[in-house]
C-alpha cells in the first residue's frame, strides 16, 4: 500500500515497481461477501500480493470496480479482527452497483486508507462514556470504533451505548455485530422509522432514544455517523443533554475522487474532507457548516 | 418497597425541576399502575382520562388495520409520557397503546388534572408549557421520519 | 556570475539564452501568438515570440494588437497559464488490464524532457508557488505534478505592460519577482535600444548564462529596469482590498450579492479554466473493447453541476451557491486549507468571462455592505 495511516511525510516521488503511485489501486481479490439488506453488501477483501496494510476505524478507503470506477468507501473492519478487510457498500450508483455485485474470486482495486479515524485511540476517549449514534448505513464506518471501544481494556473506560436507526427492522445492518456487542457489555438500541407487524423493538428517532440512556453527559463522548440531517440533530440534541461539542464527533461525506486532497471535489468550506475528514469535531466550523445550505 | 407516587412524578422528566408544592398538586390526582406484556394501556375511541408517565418498560402506540393488524408508529421508554387526547376536547383516544412488557407507570387522573389547572391559573400554565414541550419533540421526530432519511430509493 | 547578480543582453543574448536550454536537454516554451492569443508553445529563439504585440484587455474581452518594434514582452497574460504544463487538462493516470483475475497495471511517469519556461510572468510563478502547496507540498506528492515541476528551469519576464484586468500590486505578487526563478528578464526599450537585464536566481542559471553573450548590467539600466516596474506599478488601477478579505467573505455567506451576481453569471467555467491555481480534477474510467482500463484526471469546474454531486444529487445546485463557492475558495477558504491565498492577481477571470464579471467589483461590493443578508421567507419579500 502506498501510505499507511501513520505514515505523514511525502511519499517518494521516483516510483518503483512495487509503488505504482498514489492514484494506482492495489489488486484486491473478494474472498468474502454478505449481502446485509437489499442494497448493501459487504466485501471482504486481501491483497492478491504483498502485505496487509493497516487503517484506523473511521478512515475510507477509495475501491475500484475495474472498468466502471471508484468510489470512497469505509473501512467496517475491526482491528480484532486479522483477517480480510471489509468494505460494506450500498448500491447507489454504477461504481456501488458494480462493485455489490462482485463475487468470490474477483478483482477489486483499493486505494487508501485515507482521512482521519474516529480517535478511539486518543486520550478524549479514554475516559467516561461513549455514545455512539448510527443512522442508516451509518454503523458501517462505526463498525470498528464500536468493537475497540468495547474491547477497550483500559480500566479508567465507561461504558458504551449505541443508538442506532434504520428504515425498518430488514435494513438494519450488523445485527450479529449489535448482539455481540450487547453480549460483551455494550447497551445496543436499535430503532425504526416504520415497523413490520411483529416488530417489538423501538420504534422512532434516534434522538427520542436518547433521552433514555444513562449516560454521564459531563464525561461522555459521543460518536455519530448518519445521514446530514441526523447527524446535525443528534449532535445538536447530545449538545442539549450536555455533552460539550468539542466531544462529540461527526463523519462528513462530499463528492471524493482522489482522497489526497488533489481533486477539489470534497470541500465543506474550510475542510477538504478527505484530508481533513471525514471525521471531524463537532464544534465551531462543523457546527456551523451543517446548518448551512449549499456549502 | 414502592416509592410515594409524589415521589414518581417529581423525579419524572416531565415534571422535573418543579417546586415541591407544584408537584404535590398533580401527584393528589396520581396513582401507581402496572401493565402486563401485550395489555392495552390505552384504547383508540374511548374517553380519554389519563396521562401516563411511562416509569419501566416500554409502550407502542398502535393503530389497528383490518389488513396488517396493529402498527406501531412509535414506542415510547422509561421517561416518556403517553396520552394527550384528555387535554383537548372531545377527550377521545386516537391510538392505541399498549405494553410490550412489563410496564411500570404513574396514571394521572385527568379530570382531576383539568379541575386543578382550571383553579389555578400558574398550574394549568405550566402543565400546558410542559405538555406541549414534549408534543413539540414528538412532533419534529415524526416529521423528520417522514422524510424516510435512511430511505433506499432516493438515488433512484 | 552569482545569484542576485545581473546582466545585459540583447535580442541575441535571449536568442542565446534559449539556444543554449535547448542544447542542455531543456524542451524550451514560451509564449507565442496561437489562436488570435498568447499562449503557451514550444519557442526556437526570439522570433518565435510575440514579437510587437500587445493584448488590450477589459471584462469579457480580449484582443491583441500587432503593432511596430521589437518588444517581445509588451503584453501582460494570455488565457492559457503554465499549470497545463505541469497538470495538463487531460492525463492518464494508469492503464489496466484484467484477464482472468490478473490484473496487470502501468501507470506512466511522463518520460518526456525537462521544461524549460522562457517569458513566466511574475504572476504565473506566485501562481505556480500555489498550486506547489496543493499538489507537491502535502502529505502526498503528486508524482504527474512533480515530474516536470521540480526540475523545469524558469526564466522569467517582469511584466512592463500589465492590462487594465490586472492587480497583481494587490496581491503581491508583480509586476516585478524577486523568487522562484532560475534567470528573471526585465525587457528595455528605449533611446539605448532593446535589451534585458537578465538577474540570476540560482546558480544553474548562472551556469546557463556563462554560454550567453552580455556585459555587466550598469546602474543606468538597473535604474531603466526600476522605471519600467514603476511605470508598470502606476498602471495597474484595479484594486482587491485583501485587509481582512478571508473573514468578511466568511461571513458573508448570505450575502445578496451572490444571488446579484447568478443572475449575470452563465456558470460556464471559462474563469476556473483559465485560472492559473484552479485545480480541481475528475477521475474517471473507460475500459476499450479489448479489456483494457484507463483511468484519466481532466481538468473540473466547481461551476459544473456534477462537482459537488454525492449520491442524490449535488450539493451546490443553484449557481448563486458555486460562484459563492469559487470565490470564497480563492479569497478566503484557500488560507484555511493550504495557507495562502488561491488568487494572485492575473486578471484572466475577469477578461475571460463572457459577462465580463470582476471578482474585485464582486468582493468590493459585499465589503460595502458587509452584513447585509439575502431576503430570506423568514423575513418576508420587500414589497417589490
């Protein structure tokens, strides 16, 4: 891989063989793959040569469909987990259709990792709670944060609660991952827009969940990953219960093409998202940017 | 050991932060009540008397289609209140509720409530500011469900 | 000769100069007369350049004008900068080919010549200094970029006839250059004739000018040289106050203006194509019959719908929101995310635009009514 997510300085400009350049896609080849609901599916993906390469939970990577395209997709996997990489993509486009309906044994290209991590390593996230808030396809870049923080061995960590929300009960992703969870001393809340006869689980916002963790606000964190409007609601309504801004953090999407901040296309005002996101504080520019239109 | 209802609704978000006396007042029309999974708490066309401040468990608020049964348009926890057809004429329940488990809440009397806001100005005020508070999230949640945001079909 | 030391040369001596690249290996460019414009092309010697013609510039025109004598420098910026040297519009990145489940990849390094620039407008360096922290200075280096970028051997030419389009002096980036060049030209022609004073940058280029015929520059010419900048300085009217211009752009983003402006503006893209730090790219694929895959980086435009697209549709769908875009990416956002400012000062947006709108009246405009807001429904129509 060319660059790992430690590495800072610049990359070497004379190109050798094995370091086809930034901008070429390492061949990957599909070893696993789970359609999660009608139109999301999860890759599995090892290098057809060389090493495995390392990422931190939050950052994307940029996945080629050879012949169709590219497309920034998150890295779902969990650093537990040794093994392939997972890609959960949501067909909503050609390069995302193509690349949901590959099979075992294919070819796909990655590029990456890319961007800025969720920080589930850093000292913010050392203490006290962690609520974790997921909407839609949203928990698949949460993925692997939700599995360190709960594996998280250091004794001075709270607890962790996740609220997430889809659509209705058949589009919920990762329903293994939310129970295995739950079993490892995570408080998992899973709610629905709309739900199927039979359904006895939650049923609203995820923001009306939120009044009913128990979670310590002056010490908490708070994760959120989601659609625009959800995320500024939800960042908005953990403001209210009290959680201070500069601890809560959002992961933004614009139009990625190149991941190394070349292309131009990713830009929120200040920010060049794939360089400086996706993941961000949500405090100051963040929050203002998400209330603006056409930004 | 049970806690002293005025206890329940003084420690409930509803009322939270009120005097005393404020919440002594509403808690002389409150009485402890339990529900039984799948028991109705509340049923769609009859007189509407109670307001429920859901303590433990969960309650879904329902609507029932020949069709498709009872459909749960939202659940309501711990915290939440439900049943807010005994505020305003003709005091009808429009949905029903019903527990999902065990459910454990405080049922206030609303003819009661009514008369108490009726004698006192400041009370009926505030139940009002409260009521409506809770009314003004439900409502914005539901109309933000309605723009189907984890929706499949939009890029289509 | 060492760095900072200065010689004369006649029309020989750059004809020499250019020789003298080319026989070093240098592919040497300059600007010549193409299209009815200047612009930039492969240059043999002096002649090849625009010799006795002018540009006459306003917004929304440009024409040249071939006119007597032997100045070759006599213009101030053509439409087409020297980005498209190092970031061409169109570039392959890498071609692929899948069979079975082999893939077998090339990505090309141009293995072309060293570039040699003869005639780089003070500009067009500060311009090329910009686009340097973009695409050589991050975390990343971007190999195409850096290939021809690193080693391309800059002779520049101080600019003694800027266009009416032109305000450099605002943001300090001309008429005259003090970095960034390996040779600086200042072109002379007066009552002692038609020469450069030719300063030296680096030492290669006072290797380079060892092999080209000239004398000591005198203090008459340097002091000619100082008058041509001068009377270069004078000329340049247009002004973009920059005090405090990055902040009053950032909080002017419900401004009325902006709508003012959509309603002029054709969101064509001539400004961001003929803009010299404009770097934005597509990437896209296209696979031939035969299999193979190439994937390309062409030029974009953030007045192109597509540019801010994510799936559902793009973000800046109206055109009040990508001029906004553009011009507070240049003016103040550009300080956030690379340090510096994306404008230097070449004027091209404003000639080249085809309803001639001017950046520097635009930015005036909101600084005059800094805090008016956009009628909004909140606040109900005025009566209209």
């Amino acid at each position: 891989m060319g660059s790992t997510a430690e590495s800072t300085g610049r990359v070497a400009m004379q190109r050798s063989a094995d370091d086809p350049g930034p901008m070429s896609p390492i061949p990957h080849r599909v070893v696993g793959r789970k359609v999660e609901t009608g139109d999301v599916t999860t890759l599995s993906l090892v290098p057809v040569a060389g090493e495995a390469w390392r990422f931190l939970p939050g950052q994307f990577n940029m996945l080629t469909a050879y012949g169709v395209g590219e497309a920034a997709i998150s890295v779902c996997s969990s650093r537990r987990e040794v093994g392939p990489f997972r890609h959960t993509v949501r067909d909503v486009g050609p390069v995302t259709a193509a690349l949901c309906r590959s099979t075992v044994g294919d070819i796909v290209g990655v590029r990456g990792p890319f961007g800025t991590s969720w920080g589930v390593d850093d000292s913010l996230l050392a203490t006290g709670d962690v609520v974790v808030v997921a909407g839609g396809i949203g928990l698949a870049p949460l993925r692997g944060a939700i599995d360190d923080l709960v594996h998280r061995t250091d004794a001075a960590g709270g607890r962790v609660f996740v609220v997430s929300g889809a659509r209705e009960p058949a589009q919920v992703i990762f329903a293994d991952d939310l129970e295995a969870w739950r079993r490892d001393g995570a408080e998992i809340a899973v709610t629905v827009d709309m739900a199927p006869t039979g359904w006895r689980g939650h049923v609203g916002l995820v923001t009306s969940m939120l009044s009913e963790i128990d979670f310590d606000p002056s010490t908490s964190s708070a994760l959120i990953c989601g659609p625009e409007i959800m995320m500024r609601l939800t960042a908005r309504a953990l403001v209210d219960r009290g959680i201070d801004p500069g601890r809560i953090r959002v992961s933004l999407e614009r139009n990625m093409q190149c991941g190394l901040g070349w292309c131009g296309h990713c830009q929120l005002g200040p920010f060049l998202l794939c360089r400086d996101g996706p993941v961000l504080p949500y405090a100051g520019a963040v929050a203002q940017l998400l209330s603006e239109r056409e930004r | 050991m049970m806690r002293p209802v005025a206890e329940l609704v003084a420690s409930h978000p509803l009322f939270a932060g009120l005097p005393e006396g404020t919440t002594a007042e509403i808690a002389a029309c409150a009485r402890n009540v339990a529900f039984l999974p799948g028991e109705l708490v509340l049923a769609e066309g009859q007189p509407a008397d109670t307001l429920f401040l859901v303590r433990r468990g969960r309650v879904a608020i329902e609507i029932h289609a020949p069709d498709r049964g009872s459909i749960v348009v939202e659940t309501v926890g711990p915290g939440g209140a439900v049943g807010w057809s005994w505020m305003f004429p003709p005091y009808r329940w429009q949905f029903d509720a019903r527990a999902l488990g065990p459910v454990g809440a405080v049922a206030i009397d609303a003819t009661c409530l009514r008369a108490k806001a009726d004698a006192d100005d400041a009370l009926g005020r505030l139940l009002v500011t409260r009521v409506a508070g809770v009314l003004l999230q439900r409502l914005q949640a539901t109309r933000i469900r309605l723009l189907d945001l984890y929706g499949t079909d939009r890029a289509r | 000769m060492r760095i900072g030391s200065a010689v004369t040369i006649d029309a020989e001596g750059l004809d020499a100069l250019i020789a003298t690249l080319a026989s070093r290996g240098y592919e040497t460019k300059g600007p010549v007369v193409r299209d009815g414009a200047i612009l930039p092309g492969p240059v043999g010697g002096i002649n090849d350049l625009p010799v006795g013609v002018r540009d006459v510039q306003s917004p929304g025109r440009y024409r040249l004008e071939h006119g007597e004598g032997d100045a070759v420098f006599s213009w101030a910026v053509g439409p087409g900068s020297w980005k498209a040297e190092f970031f061409p519009p169109s570039q392959e990145l890498w071609t692929s080919t899948l069979e079975g489940d082999v893939v077998t990849s090339e990505a090309p390094v141009a293995d072309v010549a060293p570039l040699a620039i003869v005639g780089a407008r003070p500009c067009e360096l500060a311009a090329l200094a910009v686009l340097d922290r973009v695409l050589l200075d991050g975390a990343v280096t971007d190999p195409h970029y850096a290939a021809r970028r690193v080693d391309a051997f800059i002779v520049a030419a101080e600019c003694g006839s800027p266009a009416s389009t032109c305000f450099c002096t605002s943001m300090g980036t001309g008429p005259a250059t003090e970095s960034d060049f390996d040779l600086a030209l200042t072109e002379l022609d007066d009552d002692d004739g038609h020469r450069f004073v030719v300063r030296v940058g680096t030492d290669r280029g006072a290797e380079i000018l060892e092999y080209v015929p000239g004398s000591e520059t005198t203090p008459r010419d340097m002091a000619a040289r100082q008058a041509v900048l001068a009377s270069a300085t004078k000329a340049i009217d247009r002004r973009l106050e920059t005090e405090g211009l990055a902040e009053l752009l950032a909080r002017n983003l419900d401004h009325p203006s902006w709508d003012d402006i959509a309603e002029r503006c054709l969101s064509c893209g001539n400004c961001t194509l003929v803009c010299p730090t404009c770097f934005c790219s597509d990437v896209s694929d296209t696979t031939d019959l035969a299999g193979e895959v190439r994937r390309q980086r062409t030029w974009a435009s953030c007045f192109d719908l597509d540019h801010s697209y994510i799936h559902g549709g793009p973000v800046r769908s109206s055109v009040s929101s990508r001029y906004r875009q553009w011009l507070t990416h240049k003016l103040s956002t550009w300080w956030d995310q690379f340090d510096s400012s994306g404008c230097v000062g070449c004027g091209r947006c404003i000639a080249w635009c085809p309803v001639g709108i001017d950046l520097t009246v635009e930015a005036a405009a909101i600084r005059a009514s800094d805090g008016a807001l956009r009628s909004s429904p909140a606040s109900g129509r005025d009566g209209r």
